[in-house]
C-alpha cells in the first residue's frame, strides 16, 4: 500500500476507528489525522471517532475529533484498526458512501470489507502499520506520540506476545523523535483514578477460577458502575489484572452494556486462539485478545464461553 499514491490528487479524506476507542484505534488515527492535516493541507481532513478516553486529550489535534457522522461524501475513507464494518459503529455509513474505501488493521478475524486493505494480523498494532507506512523523514513529535501511545496500548508496554524486533525498532525510532515517552506510558497506561482503582479491587475481589484454576472470570454490572462512579470507558485494565494471575491460560471479563447484554473481553497466555472463540459468538479480535458482545446472563455466558474454551486447553 502506498499512502502517498492513496492520496494524490483527492480532496477529501474521512478517518474511523473501532467503537470504545482504546489507545491503539486513538494512536493509529490520530497518527494518520496529523500526518494528513500537516503535509496535505489542501485536503479536507476529519476524524470521526465515538468519545475517547480523557487520557488521549494530550494528543495533538486530539480536540479536533467529531465525535457524530455527518451526511457526506468522502474521496477517500480510512477505517484503522477495525476488523469488520459493525465495528465502526455510527461511522459505517459513510465509509461505506466513500468512492474509495480502504482498511489498515491487525486482527486476524478481519473480514476484507473495504476496497483496498493493508491487513497484516502479525503486526503489533495498527500503529505499527502507520509507522510502517509514513515516510520516516516525515514523523514529527506530533506524529511519533500518538503511534508511540498505540503500539504501548496494543501490546501492554511491549509485553504481550505480538511485539517483535519490528515493534521495538519503531518504538526506539519514535522514541527519538523528543516525546516523553515515560509520561505516556504512565499517564496513558498505567495512571488510574481512585474510582477506577476500587472498580478494578471490587473485580479482582469477585473474579472466580474455574476449569481447575485455567480459567479465571468476573463480571461488573450496571449497578456496580453506578456504586463506584465510573463508565465502561474506565473499566479497560480489569481484564489484564486478571490476566496475568498465576496458573491461568484464558481470563474473561464481562461488563452489562444492556438489557440481557454483556459486552465480553477475553485474554490468553500461549494456547487458546480466542478470536476464534469470539468469532463464533459474533465478535472478532486476535489469537490472544479478542471480544464480542452476547446476550443472556453472566451464568449462561461464562458457561457457554467455557465450553468453548474447555476443549481448547
Ligand atoms: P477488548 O477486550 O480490549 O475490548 O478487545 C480485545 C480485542 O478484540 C481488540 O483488538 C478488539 O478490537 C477486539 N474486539 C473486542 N470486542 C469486539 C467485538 O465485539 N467485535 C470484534 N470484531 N472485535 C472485537
Ligand atoms: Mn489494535
């Protein structure tokens, strides 16, 4: 893919990621937003992206984010990070009215729904792939903080097992471009709100083993998040304290998004693909990352969740 021929000679560009943005989907389109705003400035560029989380706001041109679909026509319409069309929520639209659509995301569940994709499941994160692409000669600090966030965000500050020699290499290039990449990692990552930290002591509290300790489970319900004051947005590091309990292959998390409803995150240490587990209940992801959004109650989704996982041990 060469972004540089993607833009010639167009005159307006729309940029989506997924729904609940988290920091790779912010990263990666803020990247591409500033990279375009700054060495294109005759074209018509907008970022459409549901609410973010106040963390990101540091952001260059963060502010600028629309946050609605507007009735337009784009020449070209980015969707970054997002592995099929639902998961541009409000945005699916007007990608799809754009005269030339084109996809660069990681999951390996992407489903090819665009006319020109750069999908590459191997990769880190869709920052990573932004980086990939942008002439290097042209990241500034602007540009390298908001990939440099993505990557960190994706790949759970370069532990997870989808950074690679690739990854770290970017990263140190990034790093060099002057950001205060220590404050990102702390500010973005790492920093949580006293309500966050209560939430998150309260899931850990209630989390139960099962599947003789491989599996390990909880779940926050509407009531929960009203009891400690916070949104979904602020529920995202639950499911890594989890993830790392000792003895454990798969962690599930649940959160009530609606009536009957939970919206589901899954993790894995080494051997159960869960993007394909997602896959099979509606949702998407990566081998070791992956989520949906099902329907029934907390019991009847574990169990079902579990079933599936069980063979998979
Ligand atoms: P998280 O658990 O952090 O919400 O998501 C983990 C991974 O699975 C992310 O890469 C995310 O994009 C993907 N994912 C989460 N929920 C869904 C979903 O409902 N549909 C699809 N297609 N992917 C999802
Ligand atoms: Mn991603």
């Amino acid at each position: 893919m060469n972004l540089d021929s993607i833009l010639k000679d167009v005159k307006s560009v729309g940029i989506s990621g997924h729904v609940r943005p988290d920091g790779d989907c912010v990263g990666s389109t803020l990247g591409l937003y500033n990279y375009i705003c700054k060495y294109y400035p005759g074209i018509d560029c907008k970022l459409y992206l549901e609410r973010i989380p106040d963390c990101f706001y540091f952001l260059n041109r963060a502010k600028e984010i629309i946050h609605v679909p507007e009735d337009k026509v784009y020449d070209v319409y980015f969707a970054l990070d997002c592995g099929d069309l639902g998961r541009l929520g409000a945005f699916a639209d007007i990608f799809t009215k754009a005269r030339h659509k084109v996809c660069i995301d990681h999951h390996k569940s992407n489903s090819g729904f665009a006319d020109e994709g750069l999908i590459v499941p191997g990769k880190s994160s869709t920052s990573e792939l932004i980086f990939e692409l942008l002439p290097k000669d042209r990241i500034d600090r602007d540009i390298a903080e908001a990939l440099y966030t993505g990557i960190v965000h994706d790949t759970g500050v370069f532990q997870y097992s989808c950074t690679t020699a690739a990854t770290m290499s970017a990263a140190g290039f990034l790093m060099e471009r002057g950001i205060d990449y220590s404050a990102i990692v702390d500010h973005t990552y790492y920093e949580k709100t006293i309500e966050q930290n209560k939430v998150l002591a309260y899931a850990i509290n209630k989390a139960e083993l099962v599947l003789d300790g491989a599996v390990i489970k909880s779940v926050i319900t509407k009531d929960d998040m009203t009891r400690f004051g916070v949104t979904p947005l602020e529920l995202d590091g639950i499911i890594n304290q989890l993830r790392i309990t000792k003895g454990v292959e798969v962690a599930i998390f649940l959160y009530e998004s609606g009536d009957n409803e939970y919206k589901v995150s899954l993790r894995s240490k080494r051997k159960v693909d869960l993007s394909e587990i997602a896959l099979k209940f509606g949702g998407g992801g990566h081998e070791r990352a992956a989520g949906a959004t099902m329907r029934g109650t907390p019991d009847e989704i574990f169990e079902k969740l579990e079933e599936e996982i069980r063979h998979r041990l």
